[in-house]
C-alpha cells in the first residue's frame, strides 16, 4: 500500500489515552483527569433542545450559523468584555472550539508557516498547526512567573517564516490566566513583526479573580486577532459540540468557505440550545461557576497542606501542581498514583516540556470525591516518601 | 466557602439564630426510602379550604387557628378557587380523613374543603427525590 500521510502518521496519538485505558479497567477510580464539566447542561438549556428535536428541527442551517445565535454571541462579547464583532461577516458558529482552532489555521497558515505555541498548553494545539501544513514553536513558560508568557521568550522564537502566536487564557492544564500586561506584550510583538493571534478563551467566564481580559479588545489587537470560543465549559455543554469564531471579515469569510465544504454547518439542535444559553436565564452557569470555585480552594488549600506546591490557578477548573518533591517524574507520578491509590491525574509532561514536574488535576468533581482525593494523595507522597 | 473569616460567619449565625431569622434546622428525608416498618408510613395531603372572612382580620385568624393542628404542617393565604392551602400528615388515609371531616370542616366559617392525598413526593423545598443524574464522562479526557 502507497505511504499514508506523513505528517499525520508522524503525530504520536496523545499522552492522555494511556492514562484512560488504564483507568478505564479499575473500580473505584477517582478521576481528576476528566477535562470537562461534571455538571449536566442547565436543564432549561436541555429542554431547547428537546423541544428543537420535537419541532423538526432537525435540518441543516446556513452556513454561518443560525443568525439570532450569532447575534447573542456578538452581543454577548460585547456587553461582557466591550468586544465588537459584527454578527454578519465576522462570526461563524462552528462545532466546537475544536473545529474553530482547525478551521483559523488551515485560513491563516500557507505549507511551512511557523506557528508560536506557548506551552503547556492544550493538547490539540502543535497536531492542529501540524494538520494545517504548519510548523509549530513551542516556546517555554515558567510556573514560577504562573505561567505567564514571556514577551522575549516569543520575540527569540520569531523568524522570517513565523505567522501566527497561539494562546489560551484561562488555560488548560494550567489554570493560568495570562496576565493583562503580558497579553499587551504580545500583542505589541504582533504588531511589529505582522503576526496574527490566535485566542482559545473557551473558559473565558470561569475566572476566579482577576477578571477576563478578551485579546480582541486590546489596543491594535483587534485586526489580527481571532478569537474562538464556545459552549462547553460555562453552560456544560461539551457533548453538543458548539462554538465560535469571531475575526476581522477577511479571516471569518474564508473560514465560512472551508466551513461550508467541510462541515457544513454546527448542528442545528445544538445551536438553538445554544440560543437558549445566551439569552435564557444565566443563574444556573453562575452556580456552576461559584462552585468551581468553592472547589478550587478547597483542593489548592489541600494540596498545599500535603505538601504538594500549587501555584494559584485562576481560571479554568484545573490545578497544576508541582510534584518535583517527591522525586518521580510527573508519568511515573502519575501512573503510581493511578495504581496504587485509583486516582486519575494527567502528567504535565503531556502539555509541553514545561509541564514536567507537574500533574493536571480537574476540579470538576464533586466536593467529597476532591477531599477523598486529597486523602489518597497524601497516603501516596507518604509512602514514597517512606524507606526505599 | 464565602471568602469570609471563620469567625465572622459564626457570628453572623449566631445573630441570625439570635433574631429568629434561623428558626432551627431540619433534615431533609425521603420518607418512601425510609420503608422498613410499615406501620411508620406518612400519608400527606394537600387540602383547599373556602372561608367566610371576618371584619377587621380577614382570614388571619382562621389561619392561625388551623396552622394550630398538630397535623397541620403548612398554611398558605391562596388567590384562586379557595382561600388557604393546607398541608396536612398523618399516619393514615383514615386519620387524615378523619381529621378534615371532624376537625377542619366544622370550624365555624370554614365553608368547604377540597382534599388531594399526595401519591409520591418528586421534589420538596427545592430539594428533589428522583435520583441524581449519571455521570456519563469518560475517566480521562484531554
């Protein structure tokens, strides 16, 4: 048989599978590694789209996306972050911020464009500019800066092929929130060097204190900055697979043409779920989001307590907790924790070589399960700490 | 939980308590899941009841004196059909019977009852009793 494509075949499938297969054949596994809400979907969001299903809803819609839906995106952005984006002609729903990230990069990037990719970061961002005939440059960042991104570090990553710097604020797995002023660095550097900026604020409504700050709203950001967003993680709507895009005309009108031909459209039942998110009552999301973050205290408290080092995660509903201190790599961390004590956590080391020494735990799981968590974490760094 | 000292929460429901704004607390119980002795089964109903007003009190005390009864767990002033809305427990069909024909509907100015014997409890107080919903994730996702 002829040779498959090369770039695919030469992308390893992703660290985290391992962790599941395992996991997947144990009882009482208490999973810290699951990258999605524990909540349901608001249940007045469920039943748009049960009353979408009974009402024969059930066809294609424009390309674009439903326009009402488009519309409360926009004005979503702009009430809460003062973003202007014009409903026709500069946003597309798509099927998740998946499908978002793939479409903005096979728009942006031409065969050999080099994509800034700091890291850790989200597992699909370096397959995805691969995918799209790019290159992707991982650039560093510290946890003790709180993995803020360092404008110099960008600016020694930037060559003459160099199109675009990829970035996630909140992010996963760090919890980090890219500080304001670090965003305007970056965005000064773009302005220099003609870069776009790619930003994945997929958890922009889950930060804990210091607010959001949307890349599109920044000074000289706007007209090279696309910005991706969705439904998942606020309204726990992953398994509906929708979000969006919102970029200058030039950028969101080519990403409709590759939309249209690839997927057509985001499902039409989703999206008239996703109307009843935006413009339905907000208080389930502001529940979820109160508790996210009871937990997130809780556990960072505990965490700290057993000794583990947990840099402050203000977004997202992850923690990054370093486990230099008990002298295993963060795979064997991990893997040890998962079978001797059933606790599922991701090793940093999946998210970039600067996740080493850390493990991505979620907290979106239930209190008692965290502090049961934190019990079985703490027999585990007690044991290996232990004679050996 | 809310960002507010150990002590200055105390405090605050200790003042609470104080006022009366606490009035005590309760545990929520399923009763259909709690089914080992039979003869400790609860029947509960819901029971309209129609008044003549009085000058000068309106229904207050009627009111007060039904929310009187032991049986007598809740009292609502109601817009529609009837004036108060009642919730009424007892250990059986029979009892709680027994109480609207004897007790309720020959108080003076109780001029009708209408009464609904509740069937199974799906959500009480904002605190339902249908089972919680399966967590359907997978263990590890990215």
């Amino acid at each position: 048989m002829k040779e498959l494509n090369g770039v695919i075949a030469a992308c390893p499938p992703s660290g985290i599978r391992r962790f599941f297969d395992i996991a997947a054949e144990m009882d009482d596994v208490i999973s810290l590694g699951v990258g999605e809400p524990d909540f349901v979907t608001p249940w007045h969001v469920r039943e748009a789209g049960i009353y979408a299903l009974e009402h024969g809803y059930t066809t294609y819609t424009s390309n674009a996306g439903l326009p009402r839906l488009r519309e409360l995106i926009c004005a979503d952005l702009a009430s809460r972050y003062g973003a202007t984006y014009e409903p026709d002609g500069e946003c597309l729903v798509t099927t998740g911020v998946s499908e978002g990230l793939d479409l903005t990069l096979r728009v942006l990037l031409n065969p050999g464009d080099e994509v800034i990719v700091p890291e850790p970061c989200y597992v699909a961002y370096a397959p995805c500019v691969a995918f799209a005939g790019g290159i992707p440059v991982s650039v560093p960042t510290r946890w003790e800066d709180g993995f803020a991104v360092d404008a110099d570090v960008v600016a020694a990553a930037i060559g003459p092929r160099t199109k675009a710097i990829l970035i996630g604020s909140p992010a996963n797995p760090t919890g980090a929130v890219q500080p304001r002023a670090a965003l305007e660095a970056l965005v000064r550097l773009a302005e220099q060097h003609d870069l776009y900026l790619v930003s994945d604020e997929i958890y922009s409504r889950l930060t804990y204190s210091s607010g959001h700050t949307c890349l599109g709203t920044l000074p000289g950001a706007r007209e090279r900055t696309v910005l991706l967003g969705g439904f998942s993680k606020a309204h726990a709507m992953t398994g509906w697979r929708v979000g969006w895009i919102c970029a200058p005309a030039p950028v969101a009108e080519l990403c409709v043409r590759v939309h249209q031909y690839t997927m057509l459209c985001a499902p039409h039942v989703s999206q008239l779920a996703a109307v009843e998110a935006l413009s339905g009552p907000d208080d389930a999301v502001q529940v979820m989001i109160a508790d996210y973050d009871r937990r997130r205290r809780v556990f960072v408290k505990g965490l700290r307590e057993i000794g583990l080092d947990c840099p402050e995660p203000e977004g997202a509903f992850y923690a990054f907790p370093s486990i230099r201190s008990s002298g295993l790599d963060s795979e064997t961390f991990a893997e040890q924790l998962l079978r001797t004590e059933r606790v599922a956590v991701v090793p940093g080391s999946v998210f970039g070589p600067s996740g080493e020494g850390h493990v991505r735990c979620s907290y979106a799981t239930a209190l008692p399960l965290l502090e049961e968590a934190l019990r079985r974490i703490d027999r585990f760094l007690r044991r290996s700490a232990g004679p050996r | 939980m809310t960002g507010l000292p150990v002590a200055e929460v105390s405090e605050a429901i200790a003042t609470w308590e104080r006022s009366g704004a606490i009035r005590r607390y309760k545990a929520v119980v399923d009763w259909d899941a709690v089914d080992e002795d039979p003869t400790s089964e609860t029947v509960t109903a819901f029971i309209d009841v129609s008044l003549a007003p009085a000058r000068g009190v309106g229904f207050d005390d009627m009111a007060a004196r039904i929310a009187r009864f032991d049986e007598v767990r809740s009292v609502h002033l109601v817009s529609g059909g009837h004036d108060l809305r009642c919730t009424v427990t007892g250990r059986t069909i029979r009892a709680v019977s027994d109480f609207v024909s004897q007790k309720l509907s020959t108080i003076d100015r109780v001029q009708a009852t209408a009464t609904h014997f509740v069937l199974k409890t799906y959500k009480r107080d904002g605190d339902s009793f249908t089972p919680p919903e399966q967590d359907h994730r997978l263990p590890v996702t990215p």
